[in-house]
C-alpha cells in the first residue's frame, strides 16, 4: 500500500512494517493500536529484560483518557484497574488533587481530578506489553536512510540491523532517534534551573495513614522557601496494614550550581534539609524514609519541540522523544497519549490506501510539533512558577489545573 518512489512489484507484495525504537508505555501502546489495526509492527528496547531498572513511579492519566481507552485492545482495557495504585479502590468520579502550603498544611486549592487513572508503572508496562513482539537488550547505534531506498534501517550495539518501512522514536527523553534526526547538539535536552529528588518506600502505619487522611490518592504541597513537595499513593499490598502501603516522594527545588547530588549520603543530606521545612504530617513522612532507601535525583531539563527532516516519511518521534517537558502538572504522558493515538490513526489512512505514508506523517508532525511545543513552554514556566512563592498563583497549575492546553482539546 505506499505510495513512495521504488518497485511497485515490491510495495504490492510486502506487509508495512513499524519499527518503534523504545518500549516504554507509548512505545507499547503504538504497538498495541497498530495490532488492532493489522499493522505490523516490533519494539526495540535496551533493557535486557522488562522493567530491568529499580526505579518504579506511577503516573495520572486525564485528559487523554478517551485517545488511551482507544489505544487498548478490550483484553487489556478489561484489566487496567487491576495496576491502578490501589485496585480495591478503583476510579472514583470525586477525586480531587489538593494543593497546600507547605510550610503551614493549609489548603490552598483543590483541583478536580475526576477518575484518574493513576497507574502503577511497573505493572501498567507489563500488562501493556502483553502480546507485542518486543526484542529486549537492542541499544540503537545507528539509523540508516539510503536516499534510493524506501526503507529504514536500524543497527544496533549488538551487530544486528533490522529493515523496515518506518522507524519511530519512543525512546525517551534522551532519544538516540532525536539524536539521528538533529545531531547531539540541536537533539540535547536543555537544563533548567531545577532539581528533583524522588524514592518509593513504606511507611510506618502510623504516619501512612496520617498521610492517606489528607487525601486517600496523592497531594502536593509548596513551601515559600521554594521547595515542592509531591507524595503519591503507589502500592496497597493490604488495604488493612497501612505499614505495608507504598508511598512515591518527589521534592524539587531551585538550583543553579550546575551540579546534581549523585552520593546517596549526599542525596539524604539534601532531602533531610528540605523535609525539615516541611509541615506534618508531611515533615515525618519525608523524615522517616530509610537511610538505604533509593533515591533518586537528576536536573529538570526540557527540549522545546520543533519540526524535523522525517526523510521522506521513514523517521518520526513520538512521546517523551518528541517534546521531553517538566512534570508539575502532569502533561507528559497524557501527551504521549495523544502522540500514540493519532500517530496510528495516521498509520491506519495509509494502510487503507488513501494517502502516502509521507502525507500523513506530515499531517501528524505538524499536529504533534505544535501541541508538544506549547505543552513544553507551558510545562516548564510552570515548574519554574510554582518553585517561587510571589509567581505561585499565577501558575498554570494554579489557573488551568490539570487540563490540555486549549490546542489539545479535541
């Protein structure tokens, strides 16, 4: 069914064949829309196995909710409350995201987050990684693009090379894909005046249910001195023993030495500083995290979304590849979303014969650079506004909450 320029004997005969760079959860849920819609396609990941690295997290999905629902086959849309952060308490059309001071516990604002998805993403991979063809320990080292070809090459560290019909970057904010199309320099990500500290630990019952008082999913707190403190339900083993519940922590504050706390001893000296500023419960929780607990801590960095050379419809990006942006108001992966979503409704019109492959990833870049841009920006005058108290209100956060950018509404 493509339209290119080669040997129409060729074209008649081979199946379109998707080569994703990345087998995150855009990564895999491409894949899984494209199962769907009979395209073929197979994921290259550099993790040796899934879920191969320690560091978990869990993410909210809400305004991309109806563009994720049409990326799942109904045998995995059927499961998802089952990697919920607490499968017994399933969605709930009340759930809200309070905003506090954090230096006094006083509710600043509440934000209506109605049925959220907020997701587990350790278990959420593996259960939208079921039935795609993922080949693991596959780092990309080179992506080729003869100019009398219409295929895409991909090589990797390992001496193998796979041929397909295009190649699509979800590999992450640090793509090696954006890296192809840009060069090192143009592709790199942009550091910020930020840094965040996160851990995934239990609690003492006490404190735990201290904590899931204030709001039984998550909450996120500002202090004037510039912190932001994040805590998010992750894991309930047993809703009946709080010292059981996992808790995800994020701290982040300002910093422009340009050096990121990397010793764990010099990670725990940075979360102590900061937690002690904090109000209780809050101060307790932060405190009574383990001292061999893993941390971990890196620069908030960005890279402002920008149109590309996707050599005749043979490379594109999508997800954090795409528009790598801050997380104060959760738009990065419901973004990502919406990349998956409409990527293969573009993939599906050029299957059905209707438009050349070059035609509709045009149709979707232009779509999806726009968006991923404005969300960018706006991500990340966010994070620097809510880390300054007299700018705090004034945050996007503050006056949108959580929804799309206007652009994105549809």
């Amino acid at each position: 069914m493509q339209k290119r320029q080669g040997s129409q004997s060729d074209q008649s005969t081979r199946q379109f064949h998707a080569l994703i760079v990345g087998a995150g959860s855009v990564g895999c849920l491409i894949a899984q829309r494209c199962k769907t819609l009979n395209i073929r396609c197979t994921l290259f990941e550099r993790e040796n196995y899934l879920n191969e690295r320690r560091r978990d997290w869990n993410f909210g999905i809400t305004h991309a909710l109806p563009q994720f629902q049409e990326c799942l086959p109904d045998n995995i849309s059927s499961r998802l409350t089952s990697v919920l952060v607490d499968p017994i308490r399933g969605l709930s059309g009340n759930d809200t995201l309070p905003m506090l001071n954090a230096e006094s516990g006083e509710l600043l604002m509440t934000v209506p987050t109605p049925n959220v998805f907020r997701l587990q993403r350790s278990k959420f991979r593996a259960l939208i990684a079921e039935g795609i063809d993922i080949q693991y320990g596959k780092r990309l080292s080179n992506i080729r693009c003869e100019d009398e070809s219409t295929q895409v090459s991909a090589q990797f560290e390992d001496g193998t090379e796979v041929t397909g019909d295009l190649l699509i970057g979800a590999d992450g904010a640090n793509s090696k894909v954006r890296e192809f199309l840009f060069g090192p320099d143009e592709a790199a990500l942009q550091p910020m005046a930020l840094i965040g500290c996160g851990a995934v630990e239990r609690l003492p019952a006490k404190i735990s249910r201290q904590i899931r008082d204030v709001n039984d999913l998550y909450f996120v707190s500002y202090h004037p001195a510039g912190v932001c403190a994040f805590m998010a339900l992750h894991d309930v083993p047993d809703a009946s023993k709080p010292e059981t519940w996992k808790w995800m922590f994020s701290l982040t504050w300002p910093d422009r030495s340009g050096s990121v706390p990397r010793d764990p001893k010099q990670m725990q000296q940075k979360w102590t500083e900061w937690a002690e500023k904090l109000a209780e419960p809050f101060r307790s929780a932060y405190l009574a995290i383990a001292p061999n607990a893993t941390f971990w801590c890196d620069r908030l960095a960005e890279w402002r979304t920008k149109p590309w050379d996707n050599r005749n419809g043979r490379v594109t990006l999508a997800g954090d590849a795409a528009h790598p942006m801050t997380y104060h108001r959760g738009q990065g992966l419901n973004n990502g979303i919406l990349d998956a979503a409409f990527l293969c409704r573009a993939l599906s019109e050029h299957e059905r014969g209707e438009k050349d492959i070059a035609e509709v990833l045009a149709m979707y870049e232009e779509e999806m650079q726009e968006r991923g841009r404005a969300a960018v920006i706006s991500s990340g005058e966010n994070s620097l506004m809510v880390h300054d108290w007299k700018q705090l209100k004034k945050s996007p956060v503050f006056t949108m909450g959580l929804k799309a950018l206007e652009k994105s509404e549809k």
